[in-house]
C-alpha cells in the first residue's frame, strides 16, 4: 500500500490511513493491529479509555517502533495537570515505548482549566515523551481556546466525521488553524454502508463500501481511522491506491445529515469514560 501523509507543525509526518482499535477485546486487538502492520500499516492509533494499550505494546515489541506513528488518549478524568502527567507515563508504560509521536486529550472537560491541561502537555513535549499535542472532540470554539492559551502547536482534532456528519464549520476552522483532521467513525459505525450513493459507487468501481468511504475521506484531506476485527477487511481497507471522479467525489459530499453516532450534543456523565465526578 502507498500511504499518504499529513504534515504536522513539528514537521513530522502524519500516515493519512491509521488503524483504529476502539472496542476491540484483547484477542481482536493484537490481530487486527498483526495483521495491519504486516498489510504496511504504519499508524496505529489508541487510547487510556480503549484498554487495549497493553496489548498494542506486546505486538509493537515484534516490531521497529520507530516505523510505526502512535498516538494515544487521556481520559476527561486525567485532564488536572499531575493527573495528566500520571496518565501519560502510564500510558508509555503498557505500550512499552519511551515516547508517543501523538497525545491527545479525548474529550473535554469544562470541569477542569483547559490551561491546566495543556500546560501538562507542554511539560510532556518537553521532557521528549510526546512528540506531538493534539486534542479531540473539539468543537471549533473549544479548539480556538486551546490555540490561544498554549505555545505548543495543536496538531489534530480527532473528531467523528463521516459522509452523514461533515461539520462544515468545525472543519473550515480546522483548516484555517492549519490543524490536521483525523476522522473518528469514519463509517458511522457501519451506518454509511448502507448509503445509497456509497452502494452505487461502490458497485461502479467494484470496491467496498469502506472503500469508497476511505478514498472520498483522503481526497478530503483527512486522516482516516478506521477499525475492524476481520483481517479480511483491515487489509482491504489499505487497498486505496484507485481514484474517484471529482462528480462522485462531489455527490459524497451532498450525503451529509448531520447525523452522529456518537458525537451526540449532550453526554452521560456517569460513564467512567468521562469520570467527572458530581
């Protein structure tokens, strides 16, 4: 596979295609992250709240780590600055790695100074066990605000972003903060498979779903995760070295709904994923 890639303000660079291992139980992890590594893969991407880093470090230590870009999540819970710090340590720790080439903080937390928490990520890029800083689940006015108040370029927002939630706003902004986009259920957890526009093109290039779905999100400029637990589907989902006509291209753009999966307006704050405490 060729692989593309996104260039961030450090100068390193971004692989465009990333595997994602949200929901994977441990046994689904360490064969879809195998199986994406030997298909060239070399961006895997991970979290705290995943449970899986353990895992994803076995598998890395059969591997250079220097050939793949990782990136790792801080709960909303771990956003208070020693709470950060812990976190991440924690992190490298089950990855078996001395640094992570992206850190994000997975949600916000309007429980917790935003300043705080980027301070934390300034000490983390400091001491070199971050390379990168990003966020995700941003909207634009929350990313505005981390701009201002931190010298340490955000690189990303990881945000949901599918052909049925396309955010035209939050991703102008994006662009003009020069902050690189990486999709977040890039199929809508599947839902977009079943888009009619998505089937037809499908059919008229003889590729999958997911791939019309993964070529229409690189030609957007994004980064695009997606996950799975089938071998079959982690190596077909690499397989992008085809095109769109810019008329197909252009009739996936007309299929947003604003519909998200699990971007939702409000949020169940007892989740442990959030952690934030009454």
């Amino acid at each position: 596979m060729s692989n593309p890639t996104r260039t961030l303000p450090s100068g390193d660079e971004l692989p465009a295609l990333g595997l994602g291992t949200y929901g994977l139980d441990d046994e689904q992890t360490a064969t879809s992250v195998r199986t994406a590594l030997e298909a060239g893969y070399t961006h895997i991407d991970t979290a705290e709240g995943y449970h899986n880093e353990a895992v994803i470090g076995d598998v890395l230590a059969e591997y250079d780590r220097e050939d793949v870009f990782l990136t790792s999540k801080v709960l909303p819970k771990n956003l208070d600055y020693e709470s950060l710090i812990r976190a991440c340590e924690a992190s490298l720790e089950r990855l078996g790695t001395e640094y992570l080439d992206l850190y994000l903080i997975h949600w916000p937390n309007p429980a917790i100074s935003l300043r705080e928490s980027l301070q934390a990520m300034a000490r983390l890029h400091d001491r070199g066990l971050v390379r990168n800083v990003g966020v995700s689940n941003f909207s634009a006015y929350q990313l505005s605000c981390a701009h201002h108040i931190t010298d340490v370029p955000i690189a990303v927002n990881q945000i949901e972003f599918h052909p049925w939630f396309q955010r035209p706003d939050l991703v102008d902004y994006c662009q003009e903060s020069d902050t690189v986009i990486e999709a977040a259920a890039p199929f809508g957890r599947t839902d977009v498979f079943d888009d009619a526009v998505v089937r037809e093109l499908a059919e008229t290039y003889e590729k999958s779903p997911a791939q019309v779905t993964l070529r229409w999100l690189l030609d957007r400029g994004m980064v695009a995760l997606p996950r799975s637990a089938t071998p079959e589907h982690v190596r077909a989902n690499a397989d992008l070295d085809w095109s769109l006509d810019e008329a197909d291209r252009r009739r996936l753009d007309e299929r947003d709904r604003d519909r998200p999966v699990y971007d939702t307006p409000t949020r169940d704050w007892t989740r442990e994923v959030y952690g934030i405490e009454r």
